[in-house]
C-alpha cells in the first residue's frame, strides 16, 4: 500500500513537471516581433512624439526592448487578468480623413485592469503598413487564446477566451482604387539615407549556404575522380629504414638538456667563470641544431620523421636558450657583493617571470585575472634537475623559477582532449591525402611547361584544402595539444593564443597567433637588442630575421634542399606589415575590410603559394 500510494505521489510530480516545463517552453515562444512606433505624451517638454522601439509578442505578454541590438527590456506587461482571465483589447481608432494618418496605421491595446502602472492601461501603437498591423494584432490574438488554452488544461474551470467568438475580425478588402499609396517619403532599405541599418543576416546565412554547397561540390567532384585515397596510404612510403638514425638523434636532443642544467649548476657553484658558461652554453644550444640538421641531410630522411626531428630540435633549442638566459640574470644579481645583493635580491622574482611590455599585453578587457605564481624559488635553489625537466615538459618557452600552476589534473577532460586530437589528426590526414595530394601532382606538367593559367587555377583549387589543414593545424597544436600538457604538468597560463582571427593587421596576426614564440622572441631577442642601443625598426627586422630562419630550417631540412620560400615570405611581410597599418589607419579606418585584406592575402594566396614552390622544387 506504501508502495502504491509512492508511486501515485511520483506520477503527480512528474505530471506537474511536465506541465511546468510545457508553460515554461511555451512562454518562450515568440509569435512576432519587429519595430513599432509607439505614441508618447510629453508634458514636461509641450509635445508628443512617435518613438520608435522593438517589440516581441509572446504567450501572455508583450515585451518591449530599445532596439534590436540593444536588448534592454522597457517594459513587460501581462496580456491576461490572472484573477479574472479578463484579456486585453486591441481598438483600431477610426479616422475622419486618410490623410490624418500620416502614414501610420495605429492600433491601441488596453490592457487588463491587473496593470499596477496606469501610464500602461493604454498604449498607442503604429505599424508600416495595414497588412503589417493586422499581423500583430491577429498574433496579440493568437497569443491570448493559447495562454487560455494552456490555463484551461490545467484547470477546467477557466473560462473560454471570447476572442475568438466576440472579437474575431472580418479581414476587409476595400475596392477603392483612389485610396492612397505612397503616402511619406520614404528611402531605400540599403540606401546610405537609412537611419536604422537592415538586418543583413539573410544575406550572410546565402554566402553559407553557397560556401557549403560549393565545397560539398568540390568533396563530390575529388571522390568521382579519385575515389578514396587516403585509405591506400603506406608506412612505407614515407618511412624508411635509415630514419632510426633519425630516432636517435632525437633521443640525443635530451643530452643537451641535461648538458644545459650541468654547465649551470657548476656556474652557480663558481666552478666556472661567467663567461666560460655563457660560451659553453651558446655552443651546447649551436649543437643543438646543428646535429639534427647534420643527421637528417646525410641520412636523407623521410619528411615526416625529418621534420618532427627538427622541430623537436628547434623547440629544445630555444628552451635552453631561454634557460641559460634567465639564468645568467639570476647568476649575476645573485653573485653580487652581499651590500648590493640584498637592495636588488627582490628584483629576482621580475627577472624570473614578470617582464611586460605593451606589445605583450595579451589581455582582451574582459576581466583579467592575475595569477599568483607557485611558491618562488630563489637562485640557486632552482638549479635542479627536477626543475629543468618540468621546464622542458612545460608548454612554454620562457623559463622561469616557479610558474601559475593548477591543483590538480582532471582525468576526464584530459581523455575528451586526447579523442579530439585523435580526430583532428584523422581529419588533417584525410584533408592531405585525399585534396592536397591530388592536386600538387595535377600541377607537375603545369610547372614544368610554366603555364601561368594552369599554376593560378591550382593554385586557387589548392587554396580551400590547404586552409582547412592549416586551421585543423592550429586546433590540433595550439588548442588540444598545449592544453594537454599543461593540464599534465598542472602549468596554469594557458594563454596559448589570442583572436588573431579578427586580425586587421598583419603585425596583429603575429603577436596573437602564436604566444609562446612570441613571448620568447621578445624576452630574448627583442628587449636585449634594443638593451643594447639598437633602434626598434632595426630590432624588428632581427625578430623577424631569427624566426624566419628558424621556420626555414625546418621546411628546408625537411625536404633535404636547402630553399629559401618561408625565409623570404616572412621577410616580405615586413613592408607588408607597413602596409597594412596604412590601409588600416589611413583607408580602411579600423573596418572589416583590413580582416578581409589579411584573410585574401595571408591565406588564400600566401599559404597555397609558398606550398606550391616547394613542391616545384621536389617536382623538378
């Protein structure tokens, strides 16, 4: 009996749930809405005026906003008595002559007696034309009779809503032909006369659409002719049996770590001089690259192997520059004599891990938190190996004695990481074999006959393909990967990049595209070399310099040829950069366009055609 009279108390809950949510879905739904003029009475200021305002009709209400875009609510006013079921009335006022008008077609709704605020018993109301008004009214309608229905289901009692018995309209069709049309002065939806700019997403959801079944097309098109190719790759094309060589060298990049670590804890012990270490340590960070280069030119390693080699190499490289950098800081205030060391003892902690500058602000003004960094830990004390090895494990290239760190890793966020970078890879796999493949090798006889029409149809053919890979590229690396190793070494700052996709400028691009490099390039190249009473132009192009040979040394020993395409794409970009920041200030003025410019020109045409030159090389 228990049992019974518990599972009858279960079924009333969930039925009473079930009409909650049905009352709740319903209210939020939305039976008009547009912009209206409603009518208002200026005491204070000796006239009246029509203002305009956004209105939405829903069940049992109608809300009232400034604008479209400013979603702020005027006012809310109930459509129903919830006492009495008494409904509102809607009154179209009767007009002696059509010209009075004015062209509106005004409409009043006298609300129920329940409105605590009188100043809204009654409001006045205009619409653009009288389809328009009758629209809302019959929604007004609409909207009263499923607010009674909803009312009558869970209480039978309720009255029926007269409505639609007392109230409904006869749609009039008058037959005058002399009855007026244009009535006011109007202009042109999309004319630049337009106070209140049209709601163009019409046309932007069309560019979707055509965008999608374009390249949909284009999928269906490589599939007719090709069929599936990715499903025909082989290991063995791509890896051959000389790349253990490569394997182990790239077990050898972590002998320069610990190289790294010995040579420091032996300077802070002073069993070195200052400027021996610094020696040994830029020829331990010479080495390397210059191993990896050595060994995968001679063996004539595979691309992949080759190139994962390398860029491990060139990672380790500046992590142990930036090592021994911060550390030769340390070592110098610390081994100061004992009167000064104690003024400037608190300067460690800024040299350690807080340099700024304005070019490095990567907040966005939304609320910026600063973290605490872990427990500080002074020099030498940091000399360890432990710590040198959570460094190198860090996604950071920036050294620092102690880092913002997280309490605890979670497990279930970690493994929903790891899947999507498992599908990401899938999809930059499928992306290359299947679409850039095909059309890198389609241009072989355009390349070697020099047909320029041919070389620009596929290069705009290679252009969509070749963006999607790069993008997958950025999630899988910048997004999944980095996010997946601070989460494991409980590395905090995780500020791995910033809206470089709204990007005006090329300059922008470069310092939210990749913040760890960034942050690197300017701590150890930027800020010394203006140190050293270098001018900011001439200590940008040295940035610029550095890392374009840096991104060189990878693609070129990666194809075993040494080329110079990304060296010299970087380096264009310099009055590149100057150019954009005219158009942007001068032409453009902080619009849309400089986006565009540097979405056509960084990787619709760029991308595509520094790809196209290697693969000229390897095809000639």
């Amino acid at each position: 009996m228990v049992k019974k009279t518990t599972l009858n108390n279960n079924v009333k809950t969930l039925k009473s749930e079930i009409k909650r949510l049905r009352l709740e879905l319903h209210q939020h739904k939305v039976y008009k809405s547009g912009i209206l003029l409603r009518y208002r009475e200026t005491i204070i200021m000796g006239f009246n005026e029509w203002k305009p305002r956004y209105y939405e009709i829903r069940c049992n209400r109608l809300v009232c906003y400034k604008s479209l875009v400013e979603r702020d609510v005027r006012f809310e006013l109930p459509l129903i008595n919830d006492d009495t079921s008494e409904t509102a009335h809607v009154i179209i006022p009767q007009m002696e002559n059509e010209n009075d008008s004015h062209g509106r077609f005004e409409f009043e709704i006298e609300f129920p007696s329940n409105i605590s605020n009188k100043s809204f018993h009654l409001i006045k109301l205009s619409a653009e034309s009288e389809a328009e008004r009758n629209i809302w009214i019959d929604s007004l309608e609409t909207s009263m009779q499923d607010a009674l229905d909803d009312r009558r289901k869970d209480d039978p009692a309720t009255p029926t809503s007269p409505t639609n018995k007392s109230k409904k309209r006869r749609k009039h069709y008058d037959g005058n032909l002399t009855k007026l049309v244009h009535k006011v002065e109007r202009c042109s939806l999309l004319s630049s006369e337009n106070v209140n700019k049209p709601d163009l997403r019409g046309f932007f959801n069309l560019i979707l659409v055509v965008a999608i079944a374009t390249n949909f097309r284009l999928i269906v098109e490589n599939f007719i002719k090709y069929g599936i190719i990715f499903h025909k790759f082989k290991m063995s094309d791509y890896i051959k049996t000389s790349d253990m060589d490569c394997i182990i060298c790239f077990v050898e990049l972590f002998l320069h770590i610990i190289i790294a670590w010995i040579l420091e804890l032996f300077a802070s012990q002073k069993k070195i001089e200052r400027a021996m270490a610094t020696s040994l340590h830029g020829f331990n960070c010479c080495l390397c690259l210059a191993i990896p280069i050595a060994v995968t030119s001679h063996t004539k390693a595979s691309l992949p192997i080759a190139g994962f080699v390398l860029s491990m190499s060139v990672v380790i490289f500046m992590k142990i520059v930036s090592y021994a950098h911060t550390n030769s800081a340390l070592r110098k205030i610390y081994l100061k004599p004992r009167s000064t060391s104690d003024d400037n003892n608190k300067n460690n902690e800024i040299v350690a891990f807080d340099e700024t500058d304005d070019e490095n602000d990567q907040g966005d003004g939304e609320g910026e938190k600063l973290m605490q960094a872990s427990e500080a830990v002074q020099y030498p004390d940091n000399v360890t190996f432990k710590n040198i090895g959570i460094f190198i494990l860090m996604p950071t290239l920036v050294y620092q004695t102690s880092y913002p760190r997280t309490e605890r890793i979670r497990k279930r966020w970690l493994l929903t990481r790891f899947l999507e970078l498992g599908v990401c890879i899938a999809l930059m796999f499928v992306s290359h074999f299947q679409f850039v493949r095909p059309t890198l090798e389609n241009a072989k006889d355009a390349i070697r006959n020099k047909n320029a029409m041919k070389l620009l149809e596929r290069l705009l053919k290679l252009a969509i393909p070749s963006l999607i890979t790069w993008l997958l590229l950025f999630y899988g690396l910048f997004h999944l990967w980095l996010n997946i190793l601070a989460e494991i070494t409980c590395f905090g700052d995780r500020l791995f990049y910033t809206h470089w996709w709204n990007a005006k400028r090329l300059d922008q691009y470069w310092r939210c595209w990749n913040i760890p490099v960034h942050n690197w390039l300017l701590r150890h190249v930027y800020f010394p070399v203006l140190g050293a009473g270098v001018g900011k132009t001439m200590a940008g192009l040295i940035v610029f310099i550095i890392s374009a040979a840096l991104h060189e040394l990878i693609a070129s020993g990666a194809l075993n040829q040494l080329r110079v395409w990304i060296f010299m794409g970087m380096l264009f970009q310099l009055p590149a950069i100057m150019i954009t920041s005219y158009l942007d200030k001068k032409i453009f003025k902080g619009s849309e366009l400089g986006n565009v410019l540097f979405w056509f020109f960084f990787c619709i045409v760029g991308q595509p055609m520094i790809v196209l030159l290697y693969y000229a090389d390897l095809a000639l």
